[in-house]
C-alpha cells in the first residue's frame, strides 16, 4: 500500500499546486513592487498577480491529473506464494501484468546527509517502468529496506524475477552553510575532537574554509572549516560496521558480535 488515503494524496496535491507558482513567483515580485513604487502605478503589480492566478489555474489540474493518472495506490501478487500476476491500482484503475513481463523489480533508496528521504519501488516490466512511490503517511515510509527487499524476494524469487536494492546518496549541499563543523564530525564518528584531523585526511573528505561573516571586517585573518556531509556519513557507516565486528585472531575470519 503506497497511498492510503487517496482525499488526502488529492489535497496535498491542491496545495501544493497552488503554492508552486507563488513561491518561483517571489524572485520576480520583489523587483516589480519596486518598479511600481517607483512609477507610482500599481497595475504591472496587479497584471503580475493576474500571472499568477493563471499559472495556479493551470498547475492544480495538471499535478492533479498527474495523480490521478499516474501514482500508484496498491501493488499485489496473486496467488500469495507463487506469484504468477501482478495488479497493479491507480486512483482511477487497475491493471494485471503476467509475472512473465515482469523482468526485474528495483527497490530505490534516497539519502541525504545520512536519512533516508525517500523510498521507491521501481517495477521494470516488457512495455516500460512502473514507479511505485509512498504517498502522504503512506506506511511504506516508515518499512525497513532490508526486510521490504526480504518480502519482495519472497514474492518473486519462485516466479524467477530478480530483486535488486540500489542506494542513491544526495550530495547537493550549500556551502558553508550546510556543511559540518569538527564537533559535530567528532560526535557522528563518535570519535575523540583530535582524531577528527586524521580520519578526514585518511579518508579523503571534502573541506571548505572561509572567514565567517562576523569576523570579515575585525579578524580577516579568522578561518573556519567545515566538512563534507555525504563523504561524513560514508565514513560514519564505515566506522559503524567496523565496531559490529571483532578483529581477527590468529587469522581467524572476524565475526559479528552477538
């Protein structure tokens, strides 16, 4: 079950229709209230709201067909066990596909700064690909990786259709801003302030330096440097399995601990 509630995928949808325009509309508002004020004449103001209202108009009803059309409520494999269909339910219909056409099934992972941010089902059959993606509360937000691709295995794997997991990592981050301090480094590795210099060295993190806003004017000289978040969290992970297992003795292969 992806979607839920379809009334609130819908209004969520209407809302957020109708909230696009005006937000890539504010850039261009700015200026033209200045421009208004400075002519003295309030009608480019009114012409550019006028856009506006016509982009909402035209923006709903398109995200809404979208939906309506498009996003994917349930998914199901008949019969439970040895799966030999799958339906597959819109808003608005239902379709059955032959096991036979379903070449392989994808379970997408997106992460940024070390959360998980969105979770898709990607089903890759003969006539194209079907994306299966939680909608508001959708429960599949809230399922593990591991065991959703455990389940689907389960569901596919007699049927000969293979299940892959792909992890993808967002590493779009403004900089300085969103980038991470050395304490906060040193309390994600869970490691001691001085070795923080070390483990970035060692593995290779992205760092930036630049003298804070505060201090530009009165300390020119002052510098703070802050670190890559998707290179901290993949280092993070690293240092998280090496803690599950024991070093080997005596070459004996490490072992995870009970």
């Amino acid at each position: 079950m992806f979607v839920p509630r379809r009334v609130l995928e819908l209004g969520t949808d209407v809302v957020t229709g109708v909230l696009i325009p005006p937000v890539m509309a504010v850039p261009f508002l700015i200026p033209i209230l200045g421009v208004a004020l400075g002519i003295g004449s309030w009608a480019i103001l009114w012409v550019a709201l006028g856009l506006i209202a016509l982009a909402i108009t035209v923006v709903v009803p398109a995200v809404m067909f979208m939906t309506l059309t498009e996003k994917v409520r349930w998914i199901e494999f008949r019969p439970h066990g040895s799966t030999k269909q799958l339906v597959i339910a819109y808003f608005l219909r239902s379709s059955t596909v032959a096991a036979a056409d379903l070449k392989r099934v994808v379970l997408s992972e997106q992460f940024k700064a070390g959360q998980r941010k969105s979770l898709e089902v990607v089903l890759h059959m003969r006539g194209g690909t079907v994306k299966c993606k939680p909608g508001t509360l959708g429960p599949m937000s809230r399922v593990g990786a591991e065991a959703l691709l455990d389940w689907l295995t389960g569901q596919l794997g007699p049927a000969g259709i293979a299940v892959e997991h792909q992890t993808e990592i967002d590493r779009s981050f403004v900089c300085p801003d969103e980038w991470y301090s050395e304490a906060r480094l040193a309390a994600l590795w869970q490691v001691p302030a001085n070795e923080v210099d070390e483990l970035v060295v060692r593995h290779g993190i992205d760092t930036y330096t630049f003298t804070p806003r505060g201090a530009a004017l009165y300390s020119p000289a002052r510098t703070t440097t802050v670190y890559d978040p998707a290179g901290a969290h993949d280092v993070a992970e690293k240092l998280r399995r090496k803690r599950t297992v024991s070093p080997p003795v005596d070459g004996i292969q490490e072992t995870p601990h009970p």
